[in-house]
C-alpha cells in the first residue's frame, strides 16, 4: 500500500497524478523561475529519475498561452508543470482537449475560474477549476500562501512517486528551502503541511530545525556585518550602522576574527552565542525597541544537514536568495544544477550572480526611496521603468514596503518594462532593447492585510484582464502583464478593488 506522505489530505490525488506520470512513456517537466520553482523542479526531476520516468525539463517566467501553445507543439504527450499551472488551466485545458498532451500540475497557487476552462477536461471544486490530475493544496482547504509551497507540493508528489526501493525523504530539503524562498513562515516558522515536511525531513536526518538568532546570513556574513543589515529588527546604533556594530561588538568578550578572517555566528561558541545575544537584548531595550520585535531576534531556524558549515546552501533563507539570483537573471539551468547537487562550476556561477543580483536590489530599492511611490486611496505605486528588471521588481517592492515614504499598511504596486534581455549579467542601468509593449506589474502585502480581507491574487487577474493582459498569484503577493500605457487605468481598477476587499 502506498504511503499516505506528508500530507494525507492530498494523498489520493498525489497518488492519482504518479500513476499518470508512470504510465508516460516520457515527461516534459515545466516549472517557474524563481525560488519555489527552481526547487519544486529539483524535487520533480529527481522523483522521475528515481522513478526511472524519462523527462526533460523547460522553465518560464511567465505561462501564458503563447509558452503553453509551444509546449503544446512540442513533441510530449504528458506534461508536468510545478509551481504554476492551476491558474493557467483556462489556456491548459483547451489545449488538453484538443489532445495536444495530459497536463499534471503540482501546484499551490489560486486555480482559474473553472467557467473560463473548458468543461470537457475541468470540473468546478469549490469555486476552483479542477481537472483529472491536479494536486493543488487549495482544492483540499489546505492554505497555499502559508501552509504549503510549490516546492511542497512537488515534495507530496515525489513521496507518491516513490521508487520500490527507498524513498524521497531527503527531498524534503529543497522542499523547505522553497517554502521559505516563498515567504511562507509565520512569526518565523513554517506550519501546517510545511511543517510536516520539515518534521519527515528531520527524521530523514535532511533537516536541522533549531532555535538560534534568527537574522539573514547568520552563516555567511561577518558577524558586525549581520548585526548591521538586521533590517527586520532596527536597534538604533547597530542597525545600518557599521561602525555603531564594530563598537558594540568590541565591548564584548568575542574575538571577531580567526588568524585574520572574520568570525561569523556560526563560527562561535555557545557561550559567544549567548554573550551576544544577551548584549543585543539588553542593547535593543535601552533603545526602546518593542518587545514583540526584540523576540523576534531568536526563533526557528531550518538548516541543511549535508551542507558544509559556513555556506550559503546550510541555511535554508540563504539557499532560496541564491536560486532567486540564477533563474531571474535568464540561467535558471544554474539554479537547477545547484538543487541536483553541483557544487562546482553551477555553484560558483550562482554565487556570481547572487552578487550582482545583491547590487541590483540595493540600487531598486536606492530608487523607490528617492523618487517615492504615488499615493492612491487604497493603493500605492511606483513605475521602474527599464530601470529595474521585471524579474526583481516585485522583491525591490516588497523590500521597499516601511522604507522612508512607503507606507507598510497599505498594498504596493510595482510596474517594470517586460524585457527579452538574456545575458544575465547587466546592472540596475544596463538594460537596453526594444520600446517594451508590455509590462509587468507585481504587487505586495501584508499578512495584517490578508486578515482584513485582501486578496491581491483576485485583483492582479481581475485588474489585468479588464485592460487586456492577465495574471495571478497569491492573497499576499500577485503579479499581471499589462499592455504598456494601461498603468493608470490598471492602477485605478486595482484601487477600487483593493477598496472593496478592505471595507
């Protein structure tokens, strides 16, 4: 008998989509770019070739009807796509129709209106479109935006693919770093069904799950370093403040370097760990930072237990920024390489582009606060331009939200010019091309703003599609392609929808 997995919801669909993708004589693996893609990806292609199901593997920034019309060109019968899919099955379903291929999706985004599939492959579930192999925690009322990634749902899928010899456990490892790469964790911790997978992982002996300061770049960064970006918790003194944190650091007993390198905080003992702590505590209540911030310095951190110490790919938070660093500069084949274990030539070129990808958002996020957002009643925008790359817009927007004139309270909207750009190496100024005759637009929230009621998922595809283009996403964070010179328009559809949702 098949095990139930991680997830026993949506096992009987798990187990449906995995005898679909063994009877394939062979499978056109197609996944999204970014973080939760590239490893819901690594997840599938390791799953087929355990399972010994032949493949190849595509990935898209975008799946709309043009990149579905080619797939559907193209020479596979039965395609698999991971974290996107459902909300394209309108496009997906007529093609599934025709018979051009059967599609399987492992997804965890919001499905399209079943009235806009075709009724001859999709069925309505909830309100949903469904069809006949489809594993989509919504469809379950599982949560997708916090209780289970697209990388999570690909783990579920891998666990039913499960060769007779062995199992996927140690898969649950890229599965985690997808959850986090999607900023699923609540108050710091990943639940629901991702914290199940976190918990087959650790038995696996993939997984650590420990409590120690929980700040970016714990095992890479300088120690005054980390203390310095702390951009989550703001300690006046230390916080972008260089200096401010040399000399905090140097009133403690805590060697900062080793035989001339910097020290990180995974280079210290217990006893430094702790002095450090007690001293950052002590520091953020003199300077009256709020209790709720100052506890969150310490919580749940996820680490990889075949990862070197010292390395981006040991912490989960690190991995996902440096696959987010490789597909959204056009070299998703790097990303993957480095999910299916490269850790030579793909790793280095990965850690190249995280450096430049590290330079492009500072100097996004550099513009945002000079030039400011435009305030509507419900909403607040910005356009990029070609100055920031639609790949990395709807990060810089995220990261912006709480900056100096960015209201954190209220959605963002973010407009960048729809690029076919590919070297993968250009700066924040560099782009150059044809007049963009789209463009892509990514929102951000909060969950605060969820619990009121937004749903920017609703309104990216409502908005879009009334000004001619289309798009999708999650509650908390959405995107659209727009025809370029619909921006005011969509802005204000978005305005009254966002209005309406937060009444």
């Amino acid at each position: 008998m098949a095990s139930a997995g991680p997830v026993p919801d949506l096992a009987e669909r798990a187990a449906t989509c995995a005898d679909r993708l063994r009877e394939a004589e062979a499978v056109l693996l197609a996944s999204h770019i970014d973080a939760d893609g590239l490893t819901s990806a690594g997840i599938a292609s390791q799953a087929l070739e355990r399972a010994g199901i032949p493949f190849e593997t595509v990935f898209s920034k975008q799946l709309d009807a043009e990149e579905v019309a080619a797939i559907a060109a193209g020479e596979y019968d039965t395609v698999l796509f991971t974290d996107f899919g459902s909300g394209q099955l309108d496009i997906i379903s007529r093609h599934a129709a025709a018979g051009d291929f059967t599609p399987v999706v492992a997804d965890h985004h919001q499905p399209a209106d079943p009235e806009d599939c075709d009724p001859a492959v999709v069925r309505e579930v909830d309100g949903y479109a469904d069809t006949q192999f489809h594993l989509n925690p919504l469809l379950e009322g599982i949560d997708g935006s916090s209780e289970l990634s697209g990388a999570g749902a690909a783990y579920v899928l891998a666990r039913a693919l499960e060769p007779e010899k062995g199992d996927n456990r140690d898969l649950a490892a890229l599965a985690v770093v997808g959850a986090v790469g999607d900023m699923q964790t609540t108050d710091g911790e990943l639940v629901g069904a991702n914290q199940s997978i976190v918990d087959e992982g650790v038995a696996a002996g993939a997984i650590e799950e420990t409590v120690d300061l929980a700040l970016y770049g714990t095992q890479t960064r300088p120690l005054h370093k980390l203390l310095e970006y702390s951009s989550d918790v703001d300690i006046p003194g230390i916080t972008n403040d260089e200096n401010g944190a040399l000399r905090f650091l140097d009133g403690l007993d805590v060697e900062l370097k080793d035989e001339g390198e910097w020290r990180c905080w995974v280079d210290l003992t217990d006893d430094e760990r702790q002095t450090v702590f007690e001293a950052l505590a002590q520091r953020a209540i003199e300077k009256k930072v709020r209790a709720d911030r100052i506890d969150s310095l310490f919580g749940t951190t996820y680490v990889l237990a075949d990862e070197i110490e010292g390395t981006e790919l040991r912490d989960v938070s690190e991995f996902s920024t440096l696959l987010n660093a490789t597909a959204r500069y056009e070299r998703a084949d790097v990303g993957l390489a480095v999910c299916l274990g490269d850790r030579g030539e793909a790793l280095d070129r990965a850690r190249e582009l995280l450096q430049n990808h590290r330079r492009n958002l500072s100097q996004g996020i550099e513009m945002v606060e000079s030039e400011g957002v435009t305030k509507e009643e419900h909403v607040q925008w910005f356009h990029a331009g070609d100055r920031i790359r639609e790949t990395i817009v709807g990060i810089v927007a995220g990261m912006a939200m709480g900056a100096d004139g960015v209201d954190r309270g209220t959605p963002i909207l973010a407009f960048a010019e729809k690029t076919d750009d590919s070297n993968g190496d250009e700066d924040i100024d560099g782009d150059e091309g044809d007049e963009a005759a789209e463009v892509k637009v990514s929102s951000r929230g909060t969950p605060s703003l969820t619990r009121r009621g937004l749903d920017l998922s609703t309104v990216m595809r409502e908005a879009s599609r009334a000004v001619g283009g289309d798009g999708g996403g999650h509650d908390v964070a959405a995107g659209a392609t727009v025809p370029a010179g619909t921006e005011e328009e969509f802005v204000a559809l978005a305005d009254e929808l966002v209005g309406e949702q937060l009444a």
